[in-house]
C-alpha cells in the first residue's frame, strides 16, 4: 500500500498519528516543512492545499526556492556479495553498474505506480 497523495503536483507521504487520532500529510521534495491534519481523505486533500498555498505563498515573498535541490547522486552500501552479483548481472547485460542499477530502480518505481 502507498502511502502517498499527490496535490496539486506535488507528493506527501500520509500516515495515522494515534496520539492525535488523525492522519497526518507531508509534503516531500520541498525546501521545508509543509504538514497537514484531517480525519478522512477528503479533509486531508482539502487542508493539503491549504497548507501547500501558504508554504508556496511564504517562499513567494521570502524570494525562496519551494522546492528542494536534488543532486542526482547518491551513496548506496551493500554487501560485497551482491556487489559481485550486480556487477555480474549489470556485465551479462552490456550496461554499466550504474546504468543497470538505475533502470532496476526505475522499473522498481514504475511498478508501484
């Protein structure tokens, strides 16, 4: 299950918080906190906007970038093992480490879509 609603374009991760009995949305890829209660979805999606608009409204007159730099780049550590087994698959299929590991993730994404 995903635990993701897009509003407006933009991605937030929604999970139940029992201390306050609510779900709780969170906008993700943003150069801030931009969070949001509500008891169902559709209040959720609603209070989602609005906190959405005031975040983008706030960088608007503070001359902020919204939305959060991304590098490209990542550190990712696994065993040697299958380190040796990527390598291997990566090689049987003429592309290179970081070009086979890419599309795995990719196809990964796309599949929970």
């Amino acid at each position: 299950m995903m635990n993701i609603m897009e509003i407006e374009g933009y991605k937030a991760i929604i999970n139940y918080d029992p201390l306050v009995d609510m779900f709780r949305g969170e906008f993700v890829g943003l150069n801030g906190g931009a969070d949001f209660y509500a008891t169902n979805t559709t209040e959720l999606r609603n209070e989602g906007k609005i906190s959405l608009k005031v975040f983008l409204d706030m960088c608007k007159e503070e001359g902020i970038n919204p939305h959060k730099q991304y590098s490209g780049k990542f550190n990712l550590r696994v065993s040697p093992e299958l380190h040796a087994e990527i390598v291997a698959k990566a090689a049987a299929e003429g592309k290179s480490l970081n070009k086979f590991v890419t599309d795995m993730i990719d196809q990964a994404i796309q599949h929970q879509n």
